[in-house]
DNA sequence: CTAAGCCTTATAGTTAACTCTAGGTCAAGT
DNA sequence: ACTTGACCTAGAGTTAACTATAAGGCTTAG
C-alpha cells in the first residue's frame, strides 16, 4: 500500500509539517503507523481522516473536542450514538454560521454600496449622517 | 442627547465591558466621550461604530487591520478609496468563507447520513470501508 | 455618611493553536 | 565515507484576543 511522508501530507493538506506534528500530539492522529526508526507513514485513507479533521476545525470545533471524535472512532460501535450526535450538533452549528455570515455580508455590500457613493460625489457627506456610519435601516 | 456607560453597552452588543475597553486600549473607539471624571460615555453612533466593529471582526478581520479603518475614518474623504478598497476586499473574503461554510455543511451532512445507517444496522461495518471515514467520493 | 455598585487604570494571566529551535537519527546520493 | 535533506522529540516561544486582578474613585440610596 502507497505511503505518504509527513511533508507530502502537509503540502497535499495546505499544513505545515509541525501543525501535522502538533495534531498527532494532541491525539488526533492514533491510527498512523510508523517505520521502525519512528518515521510516520500516511495511508491514503490517513488523509482522509486528517480531511475530515479539517472539516470539524472549520466548522470552530477546538482541537480537544476534535480528539473526543477520534477517541469515540477508535471505541467502535458503542459510541455510534455520540459521533452521531456530534455530528447533528455540528449541522446546527454551521448552519448558524451561515446565517451570520449572511448579515456580516449584507452589512459589507452596504458598505460598498455608501462608498461607491461617497467616491462618486467625491465626499462622505452626500451621506448626511454620523462620521461613522450607521448601519442603515433601510 | 442619551449616553450609556460601557455595562450597559457591554450588555446590548453581547460582550464585556472588558473587551470593550480592550478595543478602546487598542484604538478601536478614538470617538468615545468621557465625563470629567474619566467615564466612558456611549452614544448611539458610537454603539453604530460598535456594530460595525463586530462585523468586520465576524468577517475575520483582526483587530489591528480594523484599526486601520478606524484610523481613516478619522482622516476623512482623503481615504475614502482605501475604505472602498477595503470592503470591496471584505466582501470576496466573506464569500470565500461562505463557499468554505458550505463545503464543510456538505461533509457533515453526509456524515449525519452515514452515522443514521450505521446506528440503524448497529455497527458502522455496513460502510464496508476504512474505519475512519472515506469523505466519500459520490 | 457609608456601603453598594458602578466606573477607572495598569498590568498580569489565560487559552488556543500553532511555530520554531536544538539536538539528534536515518537513508540516499557522490 | 560523507554530506545533504527530510525525518524525529522535547520543549520553548509566539500571537491574538481576551479575561482577570488590584487598587482606587464617583454616585446614590438608606
């Protein structure tokens, strides 16, 4: 089976080799073996699991919680309940997010839209109000 | 016209009064009055100002970047082109991390599919595959 | 007139997630 | 044989963004 060496991970994954290090260190990363000198050796299927890390990471899961997740992997059938668990709770959890990076983009493209405007009339004031803008009602 | 001191300003924006001066040690609110004996005093521009601090924190923008801004507000229509810049620049970030957000929504939902099945049968052995979980190709 | 409950400053501590350094091992190429 | 470069560990350092503490000052209700 085709092994991958801690470097070809890191650039493969958008990581630095010590990040990769630092995850194994905090337990995220049991199931990767090693050569008999220590060296770690990536399986194809190593990569996805540090994938799906990555997901849960950007979803604003902290590490520690992530390390639950690969406890309760290495637990078995037992624990299909949590991970199942885990993973609806992390559904809601983005789903909000998604809803506040709505907002956050709604307030921007306003933003965009008053100083279009303002460089187009060569001043802030064709805005009448405050210096520093209120977020529009409107 | 009505001031609010920084507990009730914490309150209204869901944060601290510590994180509130926080910001203002970092420059964030050069605008805030203050009575003759020191206290902060908030107007609703200031509490607008505020909101918008919050956006671009929820956009990722670090703190020392939204100083920036706030510095040339203060600076007036000279720099009304490095504000337009900057939310234009804002606005391909946050659409960036919503195509990430969306991403990350679809692997945990078919991890939500997966986990469903697999308690359903009572062992994850009905994914044939790997133990920890292949992102699933199809 | 004093105690509660705000507020202030300066400064120290915390936490997460890296990020790097030092000192060493190992395998391959010249 | 020896050098090069990638790997290893342990542990120290960094950064951002808070978060808390200590010591003290105003204001208002009893």
């Amino acid at each position: 089976m085709k092994t991958f060496s801690i470097g070809e991970v890191a650039k493969e994954l958008n990581l630095t080799a010590y990040t990769l290090r630092y995850y194994d260190k905090e337990g995220l990363m049991p199931f990767i073996e090693r050569t008999a000198s220590g060296t770690r050796l990536f399986k194809e299927s190593d990569i996805s699991a540090l994938k799906i890390i990555e997901c849960l990471k950007s979803s604003g899961m902290p590490i520690k919680e992530i390390k639950n997740f690969i406890d309760w992997c290495s637990e078995g059938d037992s624990t299909l309940q949590q991970r199942y668990d885990m993973f609806m709770e992390r559904k809601a959890i983005v789903k909000a997010q998604m809803a506040e990076l709505k907002k956050t983009m709604e307030i921007i493209e306003h933003k965009c839209f008053y100083y279009k405007s303002a460089l187009d009339a060569g001043t802030e004031d064709v805005h009448k109000d405050a210096k520093i803008e209120i977020p529009m009602p409107n």
